[in-house]
C-alpha cells in the first residue's frame, strides 16, 4: 500500500514538473529579412541564431533554462517590422533579435525602447546609435567606424587619388555615403562620380558604364548583397577595370557565390569573417557549413553573436531581468574566455555601438584571403 | 557618342528580353482576348526549375535545362490553357485575369517556399567577355541576348506568317468560329499559341537569369516592363510587342543613365500614358472595335 501511495506520488510529481519545466525555457524572437530584398542577409543571420541556439541548449542552456527560439519574416518591409517587433514583445520575448537591414531597424527600434527591452540588431547605418536609444545594440561595426578604415586603405594601399562611389538608396547606403565622402575628402581622395542606385535593383549595365566613364582611380561599392554581385557582374561585362574596393558586404561568401569570377580581385575591409585568423571564426564556419550546407557570411556570425551577447549578460546579471540585460551590456567589454560564443573581444559602447578586431582582405580565386588585421580603435 | 552606344546596347539587350516577354501578352491577347498578369511570372520560373533540378536532383545543367524547360512548357503552356484558361474564360474575361494574378502570386511564393528566397547564380551559355567596338566595350552576354531573342522573333514571325501552321493560327486568331467552318483545328491552334508563349518565356528566363540571378521576385519588374513594352508596341502585334520592348529598353537604360536610377521606372510609364493618350492601339497596333 505504501509503495503505491508512493508510485502515485512520484508520477504526480512528475506530472506536474512537465509543464513546470515547459516553463523554465526562455523565449527568443528573431525579427528578420526571409524573403524580400534582405533574404540574403537575413536567412544568414537566422541561422546563425539557429545555430547559437542549438550550441547553447546542448550545453545546458542559460542559467539551466533552454532557449525557444521562434523566427518572424519581415519580408524586409518596414511596416511589417514594426508589427512583427510589437508581436514579439506581446508574446513575451526575453529580448528582441534582428532585423539586419538598417531601413527596418530604424523603423522598429522605438517599440523595443518603449517596452525597456533589449534589441540586438545586425545594421550598421551611422545613424541608427545616434538617436539615445538605450535598447538597440549591434552586432557589427558602425559605418562610422569602418568608413575611416577605408579611406586609409584607399589612400595607403590603394594609392587612389579619384573613387567612384556607388552606393545604394536605402538607409544603409545612405549612412555609408554619407559617412565615406567626408572621410575620402579628410584623406583628399576626390569623388569622380557619386552613383546612387535601388535597392532590389536588377539590372546595373547603366551604372557599370557610369563608372566606367569616370574613369576613377577606384571604385568604391556599398550596395546589399545581391546588387552587389549583379554590379559586379554589369562591371565585368563592361570591362570596368579599376579597383572594386568595399566594406564587409562586398566580399561577404554570398557576394561571391552569386558574382563568380566577377568577384576576383574584390578587396576592401571586413568587420567580420570566417577566414579570419581567428579559430573560433573558423570552428564556426565549419560547424555553419556543416550543418546548412553553404559557408557562413559575416550575418552569420553576427546571428551567432547576438545569441551569446544574451548568454553573456544574463549569466553576468544571475537573472533574466529584461531591463538589467541591456543595462548590462552597456559598456560591458566581453571576452571568448567569459563566452566562448562571442568568439573574439568585444566592447559594447555606452550607445551600443562595438568596437572590436577587424580585417583587410581580398578576394583570390573565388575565396576571401584576410590580409591584415586591424586593431580595436579603443581598446 | 560612344558613351550613349554603350547605353544604347545595354538598353537593347534588355528590351530584347521584354520582347519576348511582351510577345507572350500579344499571342495570349489574340487567341484568347485575355491578359495573362502572371507573364513576368513565366519569365521568372523556367531558372528557378532548372536550379531546382540541379541542386535538388543533381543533374547535370544540360539535363536540368531540358527537363525544366520541359516542365514548364508542360505545366504553363498545356497545363496553364487546361486547368486556369479553359474553365475560366467561359465566365468573362475578368474572372480569367483575376486568375492570372492569384496564379502569378502562387507562383512567386511557391518558388520562394519550395525553392529559396535568395537569389541563385545562373550559368550563362556565353562568357562575360567584352569585345571593344567603335571604341566602346561591348558585353558578349548583351551581343547574344540580341540576337538570339531577334532570331527567335523572326522566326516566330516567319512560322506565323509563311507557315501552313500559322496562318491557321492567324485565322484562328481573327475569327475563331469562320475558321472552324473551314475545317481548322482551332482548339489546337490555341494550344499552340500557349505553348509558344511557354517556350518563349523559358529562353527569356535563360537569356536574363545570368545577369538579373534567378530570384521568385524577379518576374515582378520584368512582367511590368513586358506590359508596358505591349502596349507601346501594339497589343494586337507580335512585330508591335519587339518594337515596344526594344523602345522600353532603351528608355530605360538612357533615363539610368541621363535622369536618375530612381526615376527609370516613372519613365516607361510616363511614355505608356503618352502612347494611350495618343495613340492608343499602339506604335504598330491595329484598330479593333468590339461590339458589347
């Protein structure tokens, strides 16, 4: 009799510890580009996060409990941001990830500030830490941190006294341009032609013969994913001959998958990538490819990141405090050796800006080669 | 001067391409009297299935191009005239494009879901050489999109005009119910008409996926230009719907060029209320009345 009122109590028990530990996961929702003219950039990121997640649970979770990890198309439309941002927060997102273009994260960002909730994006427009916002938080460097890296390298390495830019008509190309003209101007680089062009642009021949006829010393190309490699490609078919020079997109994997041949000799800086001399970089290309089939781009990283930065700042805080995370993570400095996941120092800005390692690289028969490693502007 | 042939070229190569697109919207138009919304669609798909059949089957590309086009011309010639044209039209001509825009937005998400969202790289059939002419480098992928899409017109122009075959599909165009008198297979004929609206929207899939890379979106900017390139052109023309693509093309290419990247779609459309304005059957089109 005493055995079965014992049975009975260690099934009840159980029975009621089920949804108990249901409870104890935590929920992440990622706000990101599926479809639309961020697919790219986007599904990079995702599975990023995917595969952040997926490391994380298998080592036991944050603070014991297990990330639900729940994914929203923003079709990289504004409008849809916003609502998908309010829905996450609705549902009692822990903190919001994404998006990555800068449009939709300028358009959305106010409604994770409103609700005190941490938004770790991977945009890099100037523009977007500059409005007081205590909640955004980024993922890659700030265009008004690679842009002085660039025109040095135009100057230094390139020798260009003349650059043709062509940039595009989003916020993000917007921020880079106006970020690089002063810079280009600081190192007395004159612009030969200021080219802007589409976001979802198709067809580049115009642009390709624009430059051409510029006949620059360089070109400098700060365009999305996918019109990057069709502007490659136009160039190419124009017989452009100069030097394409670009910040991190120009030769993220993507861009070279999609632009072919048309991407050797691609060169410029990049924030982040998986060929850099940095094994954890490298580890983590291989587990990407592994398990997606494809090689990561810098959104991949930056998705992994975002997920470890979260790590990071609950296990520093002991709680899950939606508030005490982003004030954690202001000026928070974050080590490999604190969160493996964050695979190379990292300091978070007091405006959630990142200072951090960055690279020069070239690309060689279809594949990135790092050139040389920058420093932290503050370390 | 060499600097606006090269524009010239560029816009030529891609008029070339709403050419053949917007022909599809003549032939459809004239069997059918009906407009086919999903024709940017069409152009858009054949890539998408021959990428799907490499990397989802593993065939080789040459095996993976025949069987995706075969597909499509299955599917979106016989298949589109059978399962959407034939039960719809009995019903008007407006429940038959309200068809063709749900089938076209089927179509984008169903290339999206079942395929990818992001775009893929196409193999071209000619490498992205330049040959320098007149001072000015000329694409190679441009010189044979011209052509080949100028051979395929002529000799969809030669087959309906010298052919037994086409002017059977001529006359069953014109009056479907005195060519069934005179013993012609209209039914057959119009089934003609649709597959060659499928080949022709398979090569310029070919033709354009290289340079635009294979996307489910990529039919929504071909599909308007197509429209309007049928309309300058002449609706009722498969000479109207060349001569409407090439002019779009080059249009469009000269105000990238001298206006604005931001403004070149407003070009083409501000030259479209010009042409319904003052001529409304079009460059080269005929006059049609209807009674009602």
């Amino acid at each position: 009799m005493k055995q079965s009122i014992l049975a009975l109590g260690i099934a009840a028990t159980a029975a009621l510890a089920l949804p108990a530990a249901a409870q104890e996961r935590i929920k992440l929702v990622n706000v990101v580009e599926l479809s639309g003219a961020g697919a790219t950039a986007g599904t990079n990121w995702k599975n990023g996060i995917d595969l952040a997640v997926a490391d994380i649970n298998a080592r036991g979770g944050i603070l014991g409990r297990q990330i639900e990890i729940v994914h929203y198309d923003t079709q990289t439309n504004p409008g849809n941001t916003r609502a998908a941002v309010q829905r996450a927060i609705d549902e009692g997102t822990y903190a919001v990830l994404g998006p990555v273009f800068s449009g939709p994260i300028g358009a959305s960002m106010q409604i994770a500030q409103r609700a005190e909730i941490a938004q770790i994006v991977g945009g890099e427009a100037a523009g977007l830490t500059r409005q007081g916002n205590q909640y955004l938080f980024r993922t890659s460097l700030s265009q008004s941190a690679a842009m002085p890296k660039i025109a040095a390298y135009l100057k230094n390495t390139v020798k260009a006294s003349s650059v043709a830019v062509v940039w595009v008509n989003n916020d993000f190309g917007k921020g880079g341009r106006d970020a690089i003209l002063p810079e280009l101007q600081k190192a007395g680089i004159r612009v030969a032609a200021d080219i802007s062009t589409e976001q979802g642009q198709a067809d580049f021949a115009a642009d390709a013969i624009k430059v051409k006829n510029a006949n620059a010393d360089a070109v400098f190309v700060y365009l999305n994913e996918e019109e990057s490699a069709r502007f490659l490609r136009a160039a190419k078919q124009q017989g452009v001959d100069k030097p394409m020079v670009g910040e991190t997109t120009l030769l993220g994997a993507k861009v070279i998958e999609l632009a072919g041949d048309a991407a050797n000799g691609v060169r410029g800086h990049v924030g982040l990538s998986i060929d850099a001399p940095v094994p954890a970089f490298q580890e983590f290309g291989r587990k990407f490819q592994a398990r997606f089939n494809y090689a990561s781009d810098h959104n991949g990283l930056k998705g992994y990141m975002a997920v470890a930065m979260i790590k990071w700042a609950t296990e520093k805080q002991k709680k899950f405090d939606k508030k005490g995370l982003a004030d954690t993570l202001r000026g928070a400095t974050i080590t490999p050796a604190e969160e493996p996941g964050i695979m190379i120092t990292t300091k978070v800005e007091t405006n959630g800006d990142l200072d951090r390692e960055s690279y020069l690289a070239e690309v060689e028969n279809g594949k990135q080669i790092i050139k040389a490693t920058l420093p932290m502007i503050n370390p | 001067m060499a600097e606006f042939l090269a524009y010239l070229i560029a816009g030529l190569a891609t008029g070339a391409i709403y050419a053949l697109a917007a022909i599809g919207f003549t032939l459809v138009w004239q069997t059918s009297q009906m407009i086919n919304f999903a024709q940017g669609e069409f152009v858009m798909l054949p890539a998408i299935l021959i990428l799907a059949a490499v990397k989802l089957a593993g065939l080789p590309v040459w095996a993976a191009a025949i069987l995706g086009i075969a597909a499509f011309i299955a599917l979106f010639g016989w298949g589109f005239k059978l399962v959407i044209v034939d039960p719809m039209i009995r019903h008007g001509v407006l429940p038959l494009a309200i068809a063709t825009m749900a089938l076209s937005i089927i179509m984008k998400e169903g290339a999206k879901d079942g395929f990818t969202a992001e775009a893929q790289r196409f193999p071209s059939l000619v490498p992205q050489e330049t040959v320098s002419f007149l001072g000015i480098s000329i694409s190679l992928q441009h010189i044979a999109i011209i052509i080949v899409a100028c051979l395929a017109i002529g000799t969809l122009q030669w087959f309906v005009t010298r052919t037994k075959t086409g002017r059977q599909m001529q006359a069953s165009a014109q009056n479907p119910n005195v060519a069934l008198i005179l013993g012609i297979p209209v039914a057959q004929m119009v089934m003609l008409t649709f597959l060659i609206n499928a080949a022709l929207a398979a090569l310029a899939s070919i033709l354009i996926s290289p340079i635009y890379l294979a996307k489910f979106s990529n039919g929504e900017v071909i599909g308007l230009f197509a429209f309007i390139a049928a309309i300058v052109g002449g609706f009722n023309q498969v000479r109207g719907a060349l001569a409407g693509g090439l002019i779009v093309g080059v249009i469009d290419s000269l105000a990238a060029a001298y206006i604005s990247t931001s403004y070149r779609l407003a070009v083409p459309l501000v030259l479209l209320v010009v042409i319904i304005l003052i001529k409304p059957e079009g460059l080269f089109g005929r006059k049609e009345e209807r009674g009602v």
